[in-house]
C-alpha cells in the first residue's frame, strides 16, 4: 500500500489520489502533507498532519489478526450504522456531517472494511500493538483552503505514529532510504479544475472534476534540504 505522495511522484493517480484532492478548490495550498520523522534505538517516531490518518490507521489495521481496542472517530456524512456490528458510543452531528465516537475492542478487519467501503471518510482512531502506536486527535480536520500569507504555519501534530516497521518509513521518505531526522512539505498549486460534461447534479460535478496540478515536495534530512516537483492530473 503506497501513500498518495509516492503515487504521485511514481505516476499513478487513482482514485485514492483523485477522492484525496477532491477538497481543493483552484489556487496555491503550501505546507500540506506533513511529515517529520526521528529515528530511536529500535524503531522511528512519526509525526504528520491529518492527511496520512487514513494511510496509518488502514496499515496498522491490516496487520492485525482479532481484535484491537480502537477509540475515536469516524467522520463521514453517510449513516454507518447498517454496516458495522461494533458498538457506536455516540454520535454527533454538525451541517450533515456526523461524527461516530468509539471506544471498544473490535475486529480489525470490520475496520478494513468500512475503510475500503468509505474511502472519503476520516478515520480518526488510535490504538496500539506489538511494535505499531498510533494516536489521532479524535477530530474532524480543517477544510481545504488557499494559503494566506502572515498565517500561523501548521504544524505536523495531528498524528503522531512509533513503529518499528521500516516498509511504513521507506514508502513515506521514499527519497530519502537513510536518514536520523528528517521533515517533509507539500506545496499544492491546482491550476485547472477540468469539469465533467453533461452532468447538473452538484455533488456529482464535484466528485467527477478533475484537477490539474503541480506538486512541490520539500524535504529535509539530517540538515540537508532539497526539493522537486511533480505536474499530475487526478
């Protein structure tokens, strides 16, 4: 499973790529996609921003046989309660959007599921196992918007992973295959949104619209800063 940055640096935008751009409008988003890594004795500290929750909790998850005490929160707008048989502990519910809290030990699996059923949902769960510790703000990100300059910079604090699996750390820093500390950025600039024909639904249109972009990935390791940049339609 590659994250939605290798795929676009490696020329594969699917639909993970397409439904994960799908937020932004036309215009320049710098500091998405966030990174920072340090490595430790036996195995690395991850920070990032709420973009990669979906790619950790989905990773994790895979790799787990039973069941794993998960907390936190599914955010989507459809209503999930008909597909799953673990306990919802609340729901909460804002403009359309609900947010399904949960707090028990559940299948891994039926959590692979859900995500593969609902891909364009935010999976905001933590939970921990031999050598994975994930921790997600039980929270629904900030939408999209353009970059405003004087702005606070974000930081790379919504998720914080420790693992000892180097196929997570090379798939993530696939520039960079030997690093102590490094810090990863994105610069989005969506220079055309290429609307579908015949088509007057609204939900339809922007879920079928594709954009044109260019990508900048800037990334630093053990002090050293480089950067490149990638055109891509999705």
């Amino acid at each position: 499973m590659k994250n939605v940055i290798l795929k676009i640096f490696s020329g594969e935008t699917d639909e993970n790529v397409h439904s994960d751009f799908i937020k932004f409008g036309k215009g320049l988003f710098e500091n998405r996609y966030l990174l920072e890594c340090k490595r430790q004795k036996e195995k690395w500290s991850l920070k990032s921003s709420y973009e990669f929750a979906n790619y950790f909790v989905l990773r994790g998850l895979e790799k787990v046989s039973g069941k794993i005490d998960i907390r936190g929160a599914i955010i989507m707008t459809e209503d999930i309660r008909k597909d799953v048989s673990f306990p919802i502990s609340g729901v909460k519910q804002y403009l359309g959007v609900k947010q399904y809290l949960i707090e028990d030990s559940i299948l891994a699996e039926e959590i692979v599921k859900l995500i593969k059923k609902y891909p364009r949902a935010f999976y905001a769960l933590s939970f921990s196992f031999g050598g994975y510790e994930l921790k997600i703000k039980a929270k629904a990100p900030k939408s999209g918007k353009p970059s405003n300059k004087g702005g606070d910079e974000p930081k790379a604090d919504f998720c914080s992973l420790k693992t000892n699996d180097k196929s997570i750390i090379n798939d993530l820093f696939f520039d960079f295959p030997d690093f102590n500390e490094i810090i990863a950025k994105h610069s989005i600039k969506i220079n055309e949104i290429i609307i579908p024909k015949n088509i007057n639904d609204p939900k339809m249109i922007r879920e079928m619209s594709k954009r044109k972009s260019t990508i900048k990935r800037i990334v630093k390791a053990d002090g050293k800063e480089s950067f490149k940049e990638k055109e891509f339609e999705s």
